[in-house]
C-alpha cells in the first residue's frame, strides 16, 4: 500500500509540476499569473483579481477554448520604450508549461536576451509563433525546429546571429516564414525548398552570402519572396520562372550579376519587383513588353542609360517607382507625370529639364529628384500635390523664388538645398506641424532670417547662403535638435534666446561676423554635444559654463541610449533620420538608403566632412578663429566626451589647463596661435586618443611631455615659434633642469574612427533622425504625418 501511494503522489507531482506534460486550468492560470507579474509589474490588487476567477480564462491577453488557454496575445505594450521596463527573455519559461497553446505573440516588446534552449518543444500544438520586434540575441534554440504544426513564424527585428539551421525542413506546414533584419550569416539552407506550403519567405536584411538555392523554384505556393539587403553572390536561378503564384520578389542591395533575366517580364502574375542594387547589366537592346502589372518597381543602380523606359508607361498601377543610381538622361516624361504614382524616386541621374506641372497631383507622397541636371523655376501648382510627405530636389540647378503656397504642402520633410534659389524672405512654415526636416543650405537666400517655422521642427539648415541676421527668437521651437547657420553673412551679437532651446544638439555657426560674447547661459543647453561657433568676431571670455554641458561630458553613446536602440541604425541614410524624427524608432528596418550631406568639421587643417555613421559617438568643441581673450577654464576638462576641442587663433592668455588631460577621448587638440605662456602640462601625456596635437605660435617653453601617444605627436610644425620648447618631439634636447617625471609606458589605444575615408567638401547636413520607407509600402513610414493629419481634421 505504501508502495501503490508512493507511486500516485510521484504521478501527480510530474504531472502538475512537470512543464512536458500536460498542464490543467488551475496550472495554466498559475503560469500565466507568473508571466504577468514578470511583465507588468501587477499590484496586489491586480493579482487578486485574476486570482479569485477560476482560471486563467479572464486574462484579458488570453482566449481560451474548453477551460484551456490557445492564445496569447501581447503584442507591442511598452510602445514608448520606456526604460523601466526591460524585460528578458526569462519571461517566456512559465509559458512553456501551458501545452495547449497553438498561438504566442509577444512581438514589438524589446525582450532581451537569449530564448531559452529548452521548452518550447512542449509546445508542440503551437501554429502562430509571432516574436518579431525584439532585442532576442543568440543563435535559434534547436527545440524551435521540433514545432511540426506551426504555420506562422515570425523572427523578425532582432539581434539573431548563426547560420539558419537545415532543420527548418521539420517545419512541414509552414506558410509564413520571417527572419529579416537580424545577423543571420552564411548560406541559406538548400532544406528550406522543402517548405512546399511556403507562402511568404522573408530573409532580408542579413549577412547571408553564396548562392541562392537553384531550386527555388519547387517552393510552388510561394507568392511573396524577399532575399534584399545580402551580399548573395552568382545569378538570379532560373527555376524561379516556375513560381506562377509569385507576386512579390524583393532581391535590391545583393552581389548578384549577370544579365537583367527576361524570363521576368514573362511572370504575369507579379505586382511587385524590387530587384535592383546589384551587379546585374540590363540589356537596353531587348524590346521589353511586360506581361506583369506592377504596382511597385526598383531597378536602382541597375546600368540603366539613355532615357526613362518607355515600357514603365505601361505599368497604369505603379504607385512606387525607383530607378535611383542610374546613368539615366533626357527630360523628365510626360507620361510619368500623368500616371498617378505615389513614391519617385530619381536621385543621382543625369536627368534634366524643368518639372512639368502635371507632376504634382494629389496622389503625389514622396518625390526624389537628387543629385540631377534639373533646372528652372518650381512650378507654382505643387501645392495641388495635397498628399506629399516628402520633396527632396537637392543637387539641381533650380533657381527663382520658392513657391509662396509650397508652406500649404503638408510636408514631412523638404530638402531644397545646392541649387540656385534665391530671395530675401523665406515662405511662413510655421502652420506646417508635420514639417520635421528643413534643409534650404547652399543656395542665394539672403536677408534676415524669418522665424516663421513650427514649433515641431527639428532640423533646421540654412548654411552657404547669404542671410545677414541672426533669427530674432528662435524659443518657439521647443523641438529643434540641429540649427545650422553657417557660411552666411550674419552680424550681430549671438542672442540669450539660443539657450532657450534644450533640445538642441548641434549648434553650427562657423564663418559669419558674429560679435559679442558667448552668452554665459550655453550651459542651459544639456544636450548640446557639437558646437561650432568658429571664423566669427566673437570677443570676451570662455565662459566657465561651458564646463556643465552634460552632452559633452557623457559620452555621446549614453546620450543616444535615451532615444532607444540605435545601435544597429544607419545615420547616413535620411530615411533613419525621418523615423527618428516623426517618433517612430525601435529598431529600424534598412531601407533604401538616399544620398545625405554630411557634417563639416575643422580637421587636420583643412575642412573636411564627418560622416553621420559615426556621430553616435561625437562630439565637438570649436571656438577657433575668433578674438577670445581669457585663460583657458579649468572646468573645460569635465568635457571627457569630446574629440576635437579647437580654440586655435585666439587672444587667450595664461597658462594651458592641467585639466585638459582629463579629456580622456580628445583625438585632436588645437591651441595654436594664441599668447599661452609656462609649459605644456604632463597630464596631456595621458590623452591615448590623440593624433593631433598643435601649440604652435605661442609663448611655451620647457620639456613636451613623453608619453606612448604624445610622442608620436613630432611633426616641428606644431610646436614652431615658441619661447623655449624642447623634447624629443622636435630634436631639441632639454637640459636636467627641464627634464619632468617620464610617466610610465601605456599602451595607445585605436582612435574611435578611421579619417581615411572621410569625404572633403560635403554640405552641412544631420545626425539623427529617421526613415522613409521600407521598399514595399513607402507609406509606412509616414504612419505619423497621416495620423497628425488624421486628427488635425
């Protein structure tokens, strides 16, 4: 009898507390009871409440069938991203215990970590798995591939990495596959050709390389195929001719080549082909009648030459048309302006001409012409365009007056800048609140510069032009993080109301004729991190305050970590700075990336342009050319975030800080052509970052200090003209009464980015912000103008 007791309470203990077996209602309620205290915190009160029901049925995220959970769903709850609530992947094990799950969605939550390598393959009834949105790092648990009944998975955004294992062949029954927009690298499996239930592949945006499997073409259900954003090598198979329910294929930004196949015109069933960004040479012999009806076409950076294609015109349902990087010429076509398509985008062509008014109807959202030979007027009808997010003409040969009613466009985002416009008064954008991005530099506006824009505008570019006055009050835009205003004509004193704008980030000013001081209230300016108020006629001091800017004492990666996930974001593409801007950043799809202007810093000597890839990690300090008269602050050392820090050509005095070797990440220093006296302190030895270091044309002398990275600072140029300076540095040897402590020997680090491969002479452009469009549905991106315009209305 103690035997047969012993034996039923071991029974019941494997089946209430094993997670492998079966789980009742009571066990279910508890698990979930466990999960959500985990997620959301839930107050005594709340764990009542879903403890006094008999089971866990009354979850408002579950439905149930026969007392027995089937569905979860939690799909994006920390919208905002708020920083309290991080949660792990730790939160999925309660969940493996409930076996009669057939559907889990826990997309857009920001879950990190790993997914546990065991239990989900107690979920064996599970037909929807939806994880997509998160920060899941790690390789794919092998217990994954064991969930035979699953038709739904979806991986999407996150941080995987290995290879996609072979034993994506178990999942039988699949019909939706997504793993786009992780780290997944080498091929792809040959075994996934045996989905014959596949519908939908999606693997792009990834690392995956070598060939596509030529036998693509036995997954005979497939509509929706998308490989983009790769690096996959050799040619298009040709197998894929045989997928007669392929609607959409997505192949843009690969290594493929060979010829454009024309077996593709022959698919009439598709309406989607984005297929350029590769190495494949189109045949502009071939007569082209396109069997197809498209509504989204990409053949960017294709070889496409001479002019627009005539068969497009064919296309009546093309509402996304992208044939950017090409050597296309001629005039723009009538007959393109006539169809009624939404996304355009011709950017870095030969195309030219002047734009035909029928360009602009209401069904017109985003219009990309840069980087062309397009001239003339714009046409004063573009306020017909009602529908249009976004214009980007930078790069032309426009000329005129802007369009009065262009401020009656409700426009995300308006790039007009190198091109000839030219006035001295700029259109009232200040009724325009979806309007983000304003970038008017490098053209012939002058004048003073208007106030008239919104509150939400958060980049402001008005650089190369020939303004005269600074902005009377600018405290309006309580949103602005970019104001660039150099290269201009502007006099005047720097207003007090400059420090009224927390938000800003960077602040450009360099070579105007600013007078004045440096208003003593920059430090009201936390987030401040590049500051260039350099080629002016600034006077006074350097305010001590200057010491207090938090954006250039933490390090600019801190700053960023506010915002959200950034890490993997491409701050060169204007897409990712329009996303940031419109507030729509998790982490971001890669999209098509446009052409951007980059940030142009005094390097090395010379000006030189900083790519915006890198700015995640920048910042700035340049006073430079101006007529300073002070000692340098000691307070200037808390500034540990900066990398270049130039105060050169001044009328600063005294002796050079000790606290500047606090500035532990400074790569170039510049204190040439000043009055500073004594000697240059030992602590400067200790700057591991630095490659530029210039005391020339001052009033030093004594020993340089010896270091691992100061004495590769020996080019005689930068110590020149002084009192008495002597080292190594320069073959000048010091006699024992100059000879200092020699630090001990540290090891030089890397410098934070290779200067290579920096390009010289690009126009002021921007850091963060954020996305057009992912290639399939331009619209997507603009999800916050039409909800902007939704409630306006």
């Amino acid at each position: 009898m103690a035997k047969l007791l012993s034996l039923l309470m071991f029974i019941l203990f494997i089946f209430f507390f094993t997670p492998t077996l079966s789980c009742p209602p009571e066990c279910q309620k508890q698990a979930l009871l466990q999960f959500t205290a985990s997620l959301a915190n839930l107050t005594d009160d709340q764990l009542k409440l879903y403890n006094s029901s008999s089971d866990g049925c009354s979850f408002p995220f579950v439905k149930c069938s026969s007392s027995n959970v089937v569905e979860i769903v939690l799909g994006d709850l920390n919208p905002l991203r708020t920083p309290w609530r991080v949660w792990t992947s730790t939160i999925l094990t309660p969940l493996f215990h409930i076996r009669t799950l057939t559907s889990l969605d826990l997309s857009s939550n920001g879950i990190q970590g790993e997914l546990p390598r065991d239990g989900f393959a107690n979920l064996s009834k599970l037909v929807h798995l939806d994880l997509s949105g998160n920060n899941f790092n790690g390789s794919l648990p092998s217990q994954l591939f064991q969930l035979r009944s699953l038709q739904f998975l979806d991986m999407a955004h996150n941080s995987f990495h290995g290879n996609i294992p072979p034993e994506i062949e178990n999942m039988t029954k699949l019909s939706y596959l997504s793993f786009s927009d992780n780290n997944f690298f080498g091929e792809i499996p040959t075994s996934i050709v045996s989905l014959k239930e596949l519908r939908a592949l999606d693997l792009s945006s990834n690392s995956l390389s070598l060939e596509i499997p030529i036998d693509f073409g036995n997954l005979s259900n497939i509509a929706y195929l998308d490989l983009s954003c790769n690096s996959l090598t050799g040619t298009i198979p040709s197998s894929i001719q045989n997928l007669k329910k392929l609607d959409t294929l997505k192949f843009i930004d690969n290594l493929l080549r060979g010829e454009f196949p024309s077996w593709l015109f022959d698919m009439k069933n598709l309406t989607r082909l984005l297929i350029g960004g590769n190495n494949l040479i189109w045949n502009n012999s071939a007569k082209t009648v396109p069997k197809f009806t498209l509504s989204e076409l990409s053949l960017k950076s294709s070889g496409l030459a001479g002019k627009i294609p005539d068969w497009i015109s064919t296309q009546k349902t093309l509402v996304h048309l992208d044939l950017s990087e090409n050597q296309l010429e001629g005039m723009f076509p009538q007959w393109l302006a006539e169809m009624k398509v939404e996304y355009i985008n011709l950017s870095d062509n030969r195309v030219t001409g002047s734009l035909p008014t029928q360009l602009f109807g209401p069904n017109l959202q985003v219009l990309s012409l840069s980087r062309n030979n397009f001239y003339g007027k714009l046409p004063s009808n573009i306020s017909n365009a009602i529908g249009l997010m976004a214009l980007m003409l930078d790069g032309n040969n426009f000329s005129g007056k802007l369009p009065k009613f262009i401020s009656n466009v409700n426009l995300c985002l308006l790039d007009l800048s190198n091109n000839k416009f030219s006035s001295n008064t700029l259109p009232d954008f200040s009724s325009n609140v979806n309007l983000r991005i304003i970038d008017l530099s490098s053209n012939e506006f002058s004048g003073e510069i208007s106030t008239d824009f919104s509150q939400t505008t958060s980049f402001l570019s008005l650089g190369k032009n020939k303004f005269s006055s600074f902005p009377r009050n600018l405290t309006h835009m309580s949103n602005l993080q970019y104001l660039g205003i150099h290269d201009n004509k502007i006099t005047g004193e720097l207003s007090n109301s400059i420090c009224q704008i927390s938000t800003l980030q960077i602040l450009i000013l360099r070579n105007n004729s600013l007078q004045g001081s440096i208003p003593d209230c920059i430090f009201n300016l936390p987030s401040l991190q590049i500051l260039d108020l350099s080629t002016n006629h600034l006077v006074g001091k350097i305010p001590t305050n200057l010491g207090n800017l938090t954006g250039m004492i933490e390090t600019p990666g801190e700053i960023f970590s506010r915002f959200g996930n950034m890490e993997t974001a491409n701050f060169g593409s204007l897409e990712t700075r329009i996303l940031f801007m419109l507030g729509n950043w998790n982490k971001p799809k890669r999209v098509m990336s446009f052409k951007t202007n980059d940030l142009i810093v005094n390097w090395k000597k010379s000006i030189q342009g900083l790519s915006f890839d890198n700015l995640k990690d920048y910042s700035l300090l340049d006073l430079s050319m101006n007529q300073l008269s002070s000692e340098i602050p000691a307070s200037l050392g808390s500034l540990k975030a900066l990398k270049i820090f130039n105060i050169s050509h001044n009328n600063l005095f005294g002796r050079i800080s000790a606290n500047l070797g606090d500035l532990e990440n400074l790569e170039s220093l510049d204190l040439s052509h000043n009055n500073l006296s004594g000697s240059i302190p030992q602590s400067i030895a200790r700057l591991l970052q630095l490659t530029i270091f210039d005391v020339s044309n001052n009033k030093l002398k004594g020993k340089i200090p010896e270091g691992s990275q100061i004495d590769t600072m020996n080019d005689p140029n930068s110590y020149v003209n002084n009192s008495g300076l002597c080292g190594m540095q320069i073959q000048v040897p010091c006699s024992e009464h100059h000879s200092p402590t020699k630090p001990p020997e540290l090891k030089s680090e890397e410098t934070w980015f290779s200067w290579a491969g920096v390009g010289i002479g690009y126009a002021v452009g921007f850091f963060v912000a954020v996305e057009i469009s992912y290639l399939s549905n331009p619209c997507k991106t603009f999800n916050y103008c039409n909800q902007q315009r939704r409630r306006s209305v």
